[in-house]
C-alpha cells in the first residue's frame, strides 16, 4: 500500500513538473486612451477660447488648480494595468489637450518622468483648440511617421435631419467656417513605429461632438468612421498583414452607425474577417458597462479597437490579449447630484474627467 501511495505522490510530481515547464512567459504592454477633460494651463491664448479656463475666467483655473489636475491625472495613468502588466503604460493617447506644453508639463511631473515618455502632438483646428496626442516610452516604442489627417465635414450634411430632443449640447468644441460651413472639429493623428521592433499602426481620435442633437450630428461621426475605414485600407493596401490599433473617445457608442456601419467593426474575435475591425467594448456595452454617463445613461464613447491582424492565435509575434474599463473607486463621484458618474472638475474640486480610461494589452511569446 506505502509502494501505491509513494508511485502515486512520484507521478503526481512528475505531471506537475512537466506542466510547470510548459507555461510560457510573455511579453506585455498597456494601451491606454483617456480623455483628460479640458487640460488648460492657466494662460490665455488669443488664438483659442480658452478665457474660461484663466484665472479670470469662469473656471477661476489657477496654477495650484492647474498643478493639482496633473498630479490626478498622473496618479490614474501610472497605474493602469497593474497588476497584470507592473510597468505603466508603453501607449497613452489621450484628447482635450490645449498643446503641447501641458502634455510637457504632464511627461515631466514625477509620477511620469521615471518611464521617459515621448510626445506626438499636433494642434488641431476647432474653436478651443483642443488637440489629441500620443505619448509612450521611448525604450519601447519607435516613431518613424506621423501626421494629423483632417476631417473635413460641413454644416450643410446635417441641415435637413431633425433635431433630437433628448440630446443636449455635451461639449462644443467645433467651429463652422462661414464662408464654406466647413465644420472644424479635431484631426486624427496617425503614428507608425516599431514596438520591440515590430512595426505597429495607431490612429488617435476625437470624433464630433453631439453638440445640436445625436440624430443630427451623426453624420459628422459616420464621415469620421468613413476616414478611419480609409486610413486602415491604406494601411493594409501597403501591407496587408498591417497591425492597425485605432481608439479615443467616439462620441458615439459601439452599436451606432459611425462605428458599426462606417467601420463595421465585430463584437467577436471569430466574425472578424480578413482585414476586418475588432471591436472588444461592444460585449461590455452589452453588459452594461459605460465610460460616460448622461441623464443616468450609461454609454461607452471611449474604445479601442484592433485589426484583425492582432486577434490571431498565433502568439509569436505581438497580438491582442484583454481590454477594460479602469474605473476604480477614486474616480467615482461619491455624492451630490451626480454620485456614481466619473469624477469631473467642479466650482470646489479639482476632478480628473467625465470620462473613465480604457485600455488593451499587446502580448508576444518571450523566446
């Protein structure tokens, strides 16, 4: 009976062996996207309309506000991933930047400098002059092209729908040019580079607002969707095995048309075609799951979405493992008219956004 229990205890350690030899270690990196919700220094800029956000204006935006929203935001974006990937984040796009100085501002505080973050950012032509940008670290990523590809969209697409009532103006930041009614919203920001020497794509975007209603607006978010198909099919007509990540607050959810028409993107890794669009946040809309909140609506405008070049099995090469929403208790307003929505700035607090982040991880076979 002792020679069975020891020849079974013998076998047991040999199979646990085996399979402790057969995990595999991987290699990881975090992409974020965060809209950082008016980052304003405090001086005023007479080329914008930034005069609320002064220490004259409305906002009342001083410099220890200022200094005290760059720490909020720090603190969210070096802890994005964890546990699961212990660096910070290689990727951090973000939007509703006013330039390139506060993203200095922002690489430099003591939180981010550590990582040694590049910047890519280019000013983009709406009335605030808020921009989108790309930040990432230098001894992982290397930039080798990009450029700010504009949107054009004019007033006249959308006179003949009807106004929706339900809609309010949430932010207002294009600008109609009179002599055209051109419509002058925020460029999309396309990087190539090389990831750990693997060539990776990136588009970053911040597609027209729902200022004037959804319905009548939808169209400006189809056109966007329209140029970010066209991006993409440039992309895979130069290389067909292209890895495109393309992401940033939408200004629609994952089941309007912008997204599901205009790019025809998948809720599910196996619908995906070749040269097709995956989109993970459609499951956790389903679900419930939001990234903004209006009238105790939930809906997600903040996505991340890959092609199908990175949901192959094939772990050989960098590919998409898992995305999510951080939303973690801190950014969560815990009190007054709009307990439970993201933590924005208010008349006696300095928030973080009316946004949650979200994010993917990039995993390759460590050889």
């Amino acid at each position: 009976m002792k020679m069975v229990k020891l020849l079974l205890l013998l076998s047991f350690l040999f199979l646990f062996r085996i399979g402790f030899s057969q995990q595999k270690s991987f290699r990881i990196h975090t992409l974020v996207f965060y809209n950082f919700e008016n980052l304003f220094d405090t001086i005023n800029d007479p080329h914008t309309n930034d005069d609320e956000w002064t220490p004259d204006g409305t906002q009342r935006w001083t410099a220890q506000k200022y200094q005290q929203k760059l720490e909020n935001l720090s603190r969210v974006l070096t802890e994005i991933g964890k546990p699961e990937n212990s660096n910070t984040p290689t990727f951090i796009a973000g939007s509703e930047i006013e330039n390139r100085g506060v993203l200095e501002d922002l690489v430099q505080h003591p939180k981010m400098a550590l990582h040694d973050y590049g910047i890519i950012h280019f000013d983009s032509p709406d009335k605030r002059g808020i921009d989108v940008a790309l930040l990432f670290q230098k001894k992982y990523f290397l930039p080798v092209s990009y450029a700010n590809i504009p949107l054009y969209i004019y007033k006249k697409e959308v006179e003949d729908k009807e106004p929706d009532p339900l809609s309010e103006d949430l932010d207002q930041d294009e600008v109609v040019n009179t002599y055209d009614n051109r419509v002058f919203t925020r460029d999309q920001l396309l990087i190539t580079g090389f990831l750990d020497g693997e060539e990776i794509n990136i588009i970053v975007n911040h597609w027209p607002s729902r200022s004037g209603g959804e319905k009548k607006t939808s169209a400006f978010r189809e056109a966007a969707g329209m140029l970010n198909r066209k991006i993409i099919d440039s992309l895979q007509k130069i290389n067909p095995n292209a890895k495109v990540i393309t992401l940033g607050d939408l200004n629609d959810g994952p089941f309007n048309n912008s997204i599901k028409k205009a790019l025809n993107a998948k809720a599910k890794k196996q619908d995906v075609p070749e040269f097709g669009i995956y989109n993970p946040f459609e499951e956790m809309a389903k679900k419930g799951l939001g990234t903004i909140a209006f009238r105790d609506s939930w809906d997600i405008f903040d996505q991340i979405m890959v092609t199908q070049s990175l949901v192959k099995n094939d772990f050989s090469t960098y590919q998409y493992w898992k995305a999510g929403i951080f939303n973690k208790s801190y950014l969560i307003q815990n009190s007054g008219q709009y307990k439970g929505y993201p933590k924005r700035h208010s008349a006696t607090e300095v928030g973080f956004s009316d946004h949650f982040p979200v994010y993917i991880y990039l995993i390759k076979e460590a050889k």
